[in-house]
C-alpha cells in the first residue's frame, strides 16, 4: 500500500509489536540540514562518488578527499538531532526494544537518545591511520595539517567511513541482520535502498515475517517489498505516529 496518511494498520502493527527495528539513511537527517546523496539537492549532484568515496581517490588525492570530509565534518558536528530522530529515540519508552540500523555517518540518533545503534557505514567522528590502525579524534585531526599524517608511524589519516569497494564492519552487520530478523515490525526511513549490501537487511526483515514500513518522500525499490509505503518527511510522520501510539497505549489519556 502507498500512502499519504498514516494508515490504520500502523497502529494496529504496532499495538502488538515487541521489537522494533528501524533502518535509516541520509533522508533523516535532511530535515537536520545535512544534505543526502542523491538526487537534485544530493551532495553527488556536485561531487562525484568515484573520486572522493573510495580508496583508490583517497590514495591519488588525500588532500581533495580530506578537504570534502573536513567541510562535512563541520556541517554534522553542528547539526542537531530533528523530530525524526527524537521520536524514534522516543520508541525506547513504549516497546520492550529498538533497534536503530543506520547508514548514517552522522551519529545524530545517539546524540537523539537512541542507546542500540549499528552503523553500517562508519561513523565521521572517527579517524584512524591507513598503516598502524591508531585511531585519532576529530579534535586532534582538525587542528594540524591536511591531509593529516599518524602521529606512530607517519602514515596516512583517514576517516573511518565505508567507501565503495570496502567491506561493512562485520560485527554490525550481522547485528543488524539478527535485528531485522527478529523485528516485528521493520521502519525503512530516508534511503534510496541502492546501496549494498546495507539495502538487503530491510529485505531480511520482510522473508523473516516483519511488517515493514516506509518513510519517504519518493518510492524507492524498497517500496516492493514495503507492506506500506508513507510519502512524507520523518521529521513529521513519525513523531505523528509515536504521538498517536502513547495515546492509544495510554488508553486515550494523552489526546
Ligand atoms: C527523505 C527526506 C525526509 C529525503 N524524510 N526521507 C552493482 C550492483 C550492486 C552492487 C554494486 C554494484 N557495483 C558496486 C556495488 C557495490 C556497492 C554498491 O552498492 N553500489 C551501488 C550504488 C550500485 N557497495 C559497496 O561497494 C559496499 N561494499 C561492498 O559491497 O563490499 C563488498 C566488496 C568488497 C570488495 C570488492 C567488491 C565488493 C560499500 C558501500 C559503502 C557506501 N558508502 C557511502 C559513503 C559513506 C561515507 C560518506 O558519507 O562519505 O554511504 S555511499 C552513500 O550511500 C552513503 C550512504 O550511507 C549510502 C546510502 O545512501 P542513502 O542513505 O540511501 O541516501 P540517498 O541520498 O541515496 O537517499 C536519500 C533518501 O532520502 C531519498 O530516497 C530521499 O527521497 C529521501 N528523503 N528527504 C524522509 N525529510
Ligand atoms: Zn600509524
């Protein structure tokens, strides 16, 4: 079902849902001025994927790859958590479990209040060095020259984000395959669900029996195996729907 309003069945869903797990991607954290990937207001409208995100790039060019990561830095480390985070943070106080499966390299849904949070693709906030595995702060890192050289052995610094090519850390990857697993209800928020292996945890979820929703402006490929589909912003639909939910929990007290 495709839809512009929350439906009935939402509700229904998840009156009797004990694990929640919710998938996320840069389309959360739009609504916290953070701009996504693709399309028209995507950051790769401008730069192209092939020649900063992976590790052939950063090697032909550290200085190009670090100056973008440098600018990004700054444009998370002052964005703040929005409504879309907030309510899925909220979660935590109405089910017995939420898990948060993120794309997302911005670490907003922990700066929401979300305590189970497995990132896919790295974290920004993180650096370490190409030779010696020595990890270094952002504070450390912005200060001194770019691109930045390990202070043990000289080598090169580099965020710890997941570029193309480059394999998922295994642990949160597994972790996130069991959340979709034992989910009973499935949220995909604000991705494209191209890019894998991250889009096929959102599928695990839905052939281990989930009733998967989507929250998106646009449909996307994840919309086929979505059993419904919410065309809207998170930052407006899910504090509607966590709203609604604490008044049918609370047996209509909060309304
Ligand atoms: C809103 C909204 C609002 C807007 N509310 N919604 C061919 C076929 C299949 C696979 C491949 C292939 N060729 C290569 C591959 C593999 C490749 C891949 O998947 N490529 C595809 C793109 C084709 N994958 C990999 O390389 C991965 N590794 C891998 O496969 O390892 C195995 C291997 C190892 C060795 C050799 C070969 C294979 C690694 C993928 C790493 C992805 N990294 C990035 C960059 C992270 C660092 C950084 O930020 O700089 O991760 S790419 C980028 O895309 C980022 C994101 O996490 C990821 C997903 O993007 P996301 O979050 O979906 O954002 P958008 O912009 O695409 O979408 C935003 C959505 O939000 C839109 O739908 C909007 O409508 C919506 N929206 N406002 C709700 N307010
Ligand atoms: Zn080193």
């Amino acid at each position: 079902m495709i839809t512009e309003t929350i439906p009935q069945i939402v509700y229904d869903k998840l009156s009797t849902a004990r694990v929640i797990a919710a998938f996320t991607g840069a389309g959360i954290s739009a609504e916290s001025n953070i701009p996504t990937f693709r399309g028209d207001e995507g950051i790769w409208t401008k730069f192209k994927p092939e020649e900063l995100a992976n590790f052939d790039a950063f090697m032909k060019n550290p200085k190009l790859v670090w100056e973008w990561y440098s600018a990004r830095k700054k444009i998370i480390h002052e964005a703040q958590p929005n409504p879309g985070h907030r309510a899925l943070a909220e979660l935590e106080n109405i089910f017995d479990e939420v898990i948060i499966v993120t794309q997302n390299i911005d670490n907003l849904h922990r700066r929401a209040g979300s305590t189970c949070v497995h990132e896919l693709h790295g974290n920004i906030e993180r650096n370490y060095c190409i030779k010696c595995s020595k990890t270094y702060t952002d504070d450390a890192i912005l200060s001194g020259e770019i691109p930045p050289k390990c202070e043990k052995c000289g080598g090169l610094v580099r965020p710890d984000v997941v570029w193309f090519g480059e394999f998922l850390p295994q642990d949160e990857f597994t972790a996130s395959e069991e959340a979709a697993q034992r989910s009973d209800v499935f949220f995909s928020l604000g991705t494209s669900g191209i890019v894998y292996p991250a889009a096929s945890i959102p599928q695990i979820a839905k052939y281990s029996g989930a009733f998967v929703i989507e929250i998106n402006p646009e449909t996307t490929p994840l919309t086929e195996i979505a059993d419904v589909t919410i065309l809207g912003k998170t930052g407006s639909v899910l504090p509607e729907i966590v709203h609604r939910l604490r008044s049918i929990k609370t047996g209509g007290k909060q309304d």
